[in-house]
C-alpha cells in the first residue's frame, strides 16, 4: 500500500517498479544502484498524478462532449480511464497485467464496449509498457490512447530543471504544434529545435502549454543532464503523436507522452469516427502499442 493507494510491484536485480491498482498508472521506477526514485511522486501542489492512462481520448475536447453518428456524449479531459480500479489478471516477479472492462455506466459517456489490459516487464534497466485495447463489441469502434508519464526533473539535489534537455536520437526539424489558452490546437506551430537534436528545459518552456510532436523522425528521447549525462532514454516507438510537458515554470517534473489521439482542433469538431488520431478497430480484435523507458544509474 502507498497511502491510501492501493500498490503492486515487479522487481529484478537493477528496478523495483510500483504500479497503482487505481487507473494501472505506473507510480514508481526505484533504481537499486543509484538508490534514486525515478518517477514524479505526485505531489499535488504541482501535478497530482504520476502517470496516467489517456483513454478513450487524448487531451480537451470542445465543450468536453463528443459528437459520435449523430449522438452527443460528455467527456472530461484525457477520459475516464485514469480513474477506474483496474484488476489484476497475471503476476510475476518481474511483469504484472492490470485490466479493465468497461460497465453500462461507461457507456453512458462512451458507447463501445472493450476491455484495456496495461503490462509492465522489467529486463534489466527497462520498464515496458504495453497498451492492449479489445473490441468486445459486434461492430467496429473508435478511441484514442496515450500515456502521461512524469519523471523527477531535477534528479539530484542542488541541480535545476533547466539544467537538463531532452535529447532526441536524430536531429529534428519538426515544429511544435501549438495550444491556445483553452488546450485546443490553433492551427499553428512554432520553432523549437536548432541546430542540435536537444531541447534545455528553459522555465519558460512550457508557458504556453506542452509541446506536442507529429512529424518526428526519433523514435527515442533521453533526459540529459548539464554534464551530459543520460537519466533516462523513451522509446515511443509506434506512437504517432509525442507530447512534452510540464506543469509550470516551478514544477521539479517533466512528463513524456506518447499518444495515439490529440485534442481538439480550436477551428471546431467533426463526428468523432474523423478526429485526427482516432483508432478503428473491429470487432473481436485488439490493438497494442508499447513504450519503454530505461535507466542508467551508473
């Protein structure tokens, strides 16, 4: 137990990890050689979570409703998901699978029935995380999903959030899309890498909202520190979207997401089944993506 929260957790030689049975949401990387916690402990003066799963939506919606063949829903930003209890199906000593089947109540915001599973490995110094959604309906059905996960930014004592990039695997040319102030896409984007794969996560940085990625040609982000050592390396293979973000120019964390699905466009809505990064699915199939964060504590 972690508070009033119920917790479970995997371990091998290198990582012990703790995942709330509350939303699945992985609460904790604890590295036994650095002896450091990893993961954003959700302290609620700056982010109340650690690292949420986004479903069936990713991000605001106009209103908070959804229109879908015809029908209008209300749904609250990133979904509902984060807040449900999860079970758990499977567990060893180093993976656990926690799943969650939806309820008539849920279908009450979203029509679809389905089943999300979240899988946690550890090999060595990587946590894997795999998303599966099924479709447990006789048609097909339309989501989104993504993770939020945040990591301590600064790690260690003395240093400062802007002491630390994030650095992507190949050099980048995309451009952030951006948010106006009611976190729908505007239509714009803006400037963000120079001449360097990296990103100084300046306190100005996330003033106007996350950074958010479409066009990217890493597959992999590091956090670096100012002496250019690597924390931490995500692999968000497989997820079209990469938001970056942090609460505000305070907040000791930085969160990096990989999403299937965005928030809305501010120029307005269309049926639901045609929001950019919706996932079709069919009846009776699956869905799975995953993303891996490794350590380096030596």
């Amino acid at each position: 137990m972690s508070g009033i929260m119920e917790q479970y957790f995997i371990e091998n030689d290198k990582l012990k990890v703790g995942i709330n049975l509350k939303g699945a949401e992985l609460a904790s990387i604890y590295g036994k050689q650095s002896e450091k916690e990893y993961m954003w402990q959700a302290d609620p003066e700056f982010w109340g979570r650690h690292s949420c799963i986004l479903f069936p939506i990713v991000g605001k919606l106009i209103g908070d409703t959804y229109t879908l063949d015809g029908k209008s829903y209300e749904l609250k930003q990133h979904g509902f998901v984060r807040n449900r209890m999860f079970e758990v199906k499977k567990q060893e000593a180093d993976n656990i699978t926690f799943s969650y089947s939806s309820t008539e109540e849920d279908k009450a915001i979203y029509p679809y029935e389905f089943v999300v599973n979240m899988i946690y490995t550890i090999e060595g110094d990587t946590v894997s995380v795999a998303y599966e959604v099924e479709n447990t309906n006789a048609t097909e059905m339309y989501f989104s999903i993504g993770g939020h996960p945040g990591f301590n930014c600064p790690l260690e004592e003395g240093e400062k959030r802007s002491d630390y990039s994030v650095v992507f695997d190949q050099v980048e040319t995309a451009e952030s899309y951006t948010l106006n102030d009611d976190g729908f896409f505007d239509g714009k984007t803006k400037k963000v890498f120079g001449d360097s794969p990296a990103i100084q996560i300046k306190d100005d940085l996330f003033d106007d909202d996350a950074l958010v990625f479409k066009d990217l040609k890493s597959t992999v982000v590091s956090l670096v520190n100012k002496a250019g050592k690597k924390i931490l390396s995500f692999d968000y293979s497989g997820f079209p979207y990469l938001g970056i973000w942090s609460q505000n120019r305070e907040s000791p964390f930085v969160c990096i997401e990989p999403w299937c699905g965005m928030a809305d466009n501010a120029a307005g809505q269309d049926d639901f089944k045609n929001k950019e990064g919706v996932q079709p699915l069919e009846a009776g199939k699956t869905f799975t993506c995953e993303h891996k964060v490794s350590i380096f504590q030596s």
